[in-house]
C-alpha cells in the first residue's frame, strides 16, 4: 500500500510563538538509508507524547521522529496555549455535552495535563508554565445564557468555577467589554512552540529526531518505508500523528473522516508602560469567549496579547496572503472592540494554523493497519487530547493496560462526511452560519 503525501506544512503566515523564541541550533534531515524499530510521523503534541513514551516503556528500542519543518514551528506551536481540563466541544453552544461522556473528557484531560506537568518539571522546560485557569467571557445576553448553562454543566459534574459580574471582569481584564463572566481554576497555560520545542530536546537518548524532513510518500508493508528527498527510513512499526494531514490517507480509511479546519492569531507588540497602567487588569489572563465561534483573547506575561478567531474549511491544508489578509482584519476589529482604549497597539504576527476535528467529536485511535497506530483527531482540543493520544497510544501498540486506554479505546470512529463538493460547501456555510450568530462575541 502506497501512502501519497500530496500537502504538507506550509508557512501559513508568521507566528508569534515561535518568532519570539531564539533560533534553533540546526536541524538533522533525514539522510541516507535509516533503519529503527519505530517510527513516529509528526513531531507535535502527539508525536512527542508518543515517542517520548515508547522510548521510556523500551529504553532498548531505537525511535525514529520524523517532522516535515521544525519543532514548534507546525500546528502544535500555533495553538492559543490553553492545556484545557474541561469539555471542550466547538460543536456546543456551551461547550458541554452528555455527562457521562463529559467525564470521560475530564479525566483524558486531567491525565495529559499530569503527564505533562511531570515532563515539564523533570526537565526544566521553559514555557511559561502557568496554572492560572481560564475566564469564560460573555459580551452580550445570549452569552450570559450560554454561560449560564456552562455553570449548570459544570455543577453536574461536580466541578468547581467563580461566576464573575461584569466589575469582576474589567478588575481582571481592563476591559469593560464583558457583561459576565467564569472562571475555571483547572487549565494551565503555555508558550505552545516554547513547550513544544523543550519537548523535542529533552527525549530520551534512544528517539533520533529528523527536521526538515517532509515525507514524500510511505510504503505501508513489513516493515513500512517513508520516503523523503534525501532519504529512506525503514521501521516495522508507524505511528501516525501528522494529524490533520492524514486525512490525506484514503487507504487507511481517513479521507473523508478528519476535516482539516484552520483557526488563525495575531500578537500584538508588547505594551508600554502607559499602555500597561491605562489598561489595567492583571498581567496575565487567558479568557475563552462564551459562543465557540466567539474570539479568544489572551494577555501575555510580557505585556503582549493575543487574538483568535475565525475558522476556515482548508481541505489542502494550508492558507493564502489573501485569507491572512481577511483574518488580520477581523482580528484588528475584535481587539477594537474590546480595548478601544489601546488605539495605537499594532500586531507583529498574525499566523493561522490547522485543526484537526470529526463530525461526531470521534478518532481513529490505535492499530488502524497491520503495525500502523494512529494518534490523530483532537477536535480542538490540541494540547491536552495530542498529548494523552500519543501516551496513551505508545501504551496500547505495548500492551501497557489503564483505565485512561480503556475510556480511549471505547471513543467512537469518526464519522463519515458527505463527498466533495457536498461536504465543502455543508462546512464552510455551517462555519458562516456560526460566525454569524456569534455576532459581538466575535
């Protein structure tokens, strides 16, 4: 079986995350004929959860990592930087969904947060680690509702959150845009590509990582081969965590289950000392709005904050100066509303980056072919669901057994989506549609 790697990584604007960090020392491509017992494609959350894992249950094995760019530089070091404890369903008005199902969410999550927790400490990986929880923010009534609702999701769960009033909320953000607010204690957060990258250059001895390395194509057999420009790696073993990028792979049964779904940022530049005084609020905040579709915002430690919102339908994986274009501008209005006391505060980045979701919140976990396992699909849910996909999948191929790989394993296959172009145009009206109704939480 031949796998065509048709789209790969591409530049999809300029991160802030990642250009704010020093350069990294240069990258090993792939070269030459490489032989490993396990090669893990894609150096994100899920790669490095993987690798890291099987390199720990067999210090003897030899662990190939594959990434096409660098570490920190895809769609793991481009996320908002919120390692999310909670539910965290986009396809909810509030997030929340069926209990049972909720639960088993929480403890995915609490598990990859630990897991990482550990990882972070054990190594002194600087990035920003901070255990500060996030605010749910409401800017209009339907909002508040939403917000609301989220409280009652949470009060049967049993989890415990502070309801804010809208003095509460300007006490914490400087801003008087929000009419209510929540705050939930359990998420930390993160410089993503910082910790991406201090993932990467603290794996065991026994992993060799390959940049620069976009694979071309792979034989899927006994043993698997990947193919790049400069090389060959053979393994009789694959794991899959190129995410949103396997729902190229029609013959493993991906293509038309994963949809490739962008989600774009912009940073602005650090505020100065009047700016930080006229603002207010405290230095640092992560707040998620209360409709999905809504804007996410984030203040930096460094006085610096960041904007997220809109999503878009990339089935090629990638974005245009044109898209970029829109998006900056959507971003520029999102932050007027909301500090239209900071007039002069300009962007230094504005980027975009993929997700990787299923229509009914499903993933291919595990042996999907004969020594191939798959840790893709964390529909949203990036830092977290990479991060206990890749551990927990490491477990599974080894046969470590838990309860954490019995709530994994029991998760439903993505569903199948209509053909293209149905399913194109389905998605992006749905997305629109969204957006719409968001309105000012946009």
């Amino acid at each position: 079986m031949k796998l065509q790697c048709k789209f790969l990584p591409q530049e999809d604007g300029r991160c802030g995350w990642y250009e704010t960090l020093p350069p990294p020392p240069p990258a090993t491509p792939l070269r030459g004929e490489v032989k490993a017992d396990w090669v893990v494609l894609g150096a994100g959350l899920a790669g490095l959860a993987a690798a890291r894992r099987l390199a720990e249950l067999q210090p003897e094995a030899s662990i190939a990592l594959v990434e096409a760019r660098r570490i920190g530089f895809g769609s793991a070091g481009r996320n908002s930087g919120f390692m999310i404890d909670l539910p965290h369903d986009l396809s909810s008005h509030d997030y929340t969904g069926e209990r049972e199902r909720d639960l088993r969410q929480i403890r995915l999550n609490r598990g990859a947060i630990d897991y990482m927790r550990e990882t972070v400490r054990r190594h002194g990986i600087d990035c920003d680690w901070r255990e500060e929880g996030k605010l749910h923010g409401a800017a209009r009534k339907q909002g508040v509702r939403s917000l609301q609702a989220f409280a009652a999701g949470l009060s049967s769960l049993g989890e415990s959150f502070r309801e804010l009033d809208a003095d509460e909320m300007e006490a914490a953000t400087g801003t008087r845009f929000y009419l209510a607010g929540l705050h939930a204690p359990g998420c930390v957060l993160v410089q993503p590509a910082a910790l991406v990258r201090g993932l990467g250059q603290t794996l065991p001895e026994n992993v060799r990582v390959f940049e620069e390395s976009p694979v071309q194509h792979i034989e899927v057999g006994s043993p698997h081969v990947l193919i790049t420009a400069q090389g060959r790696l053979t393994a009789p073993r694959l794991v899959l965590a190129n995410n949103a990028y396997a729902a190229q792979f029609g013959q493993l049964g991906l293509k038309g289950r994963l949809l490739p779904i962008y989600t774009y940022a912009s940073l602005t530049r650090p505020l100065d000392a009047d700016e930080a005084v006229r603002l207010g609020g405290e230095d640092s905040w992560a707040l998620i709005p209360a409709d999905p579709m809504g804007t996410t915002v984030r203040r930096l430690a460094d006085g610096r904050l960041c904007i997220r919102n809109s999503f878009t339908y990339n089935p090629r994986i990638s974005t245009s100066s044109g898209q970029l274009a829109r998006v900056r501008a959507a971003h520029r209005r999102a932050f007027a509303r909301r500090f239209p006391i900071l007039p002069n505060v300009t962007f230094d980045y504005t980027w975009g980056g993929a997700l990787c979701l299923s229509r009914n919140g499903g993933r291919p976990f595990g042996e999907i072919a004969p020594g191939v396992y798959s840790a893709l699909c964390q529909n949203a849910l990036g830092l977290t669901g990479g991060t206990i996909a890749g551990k927990l999948v490491a477990e599974h191929a080894l046969g470590v057994e838990s309860e954490l790989l019995d709530i994994m394993r029991a998760q439903p296959e993505p569903a199948a989506n209509p053909p293209e172009p149905l399913l194109g145009l389905g998605v992006r009206s749905a997305l629109a549609w969204k957006e719409l109704q968001a309105g000012i939480e946009r």
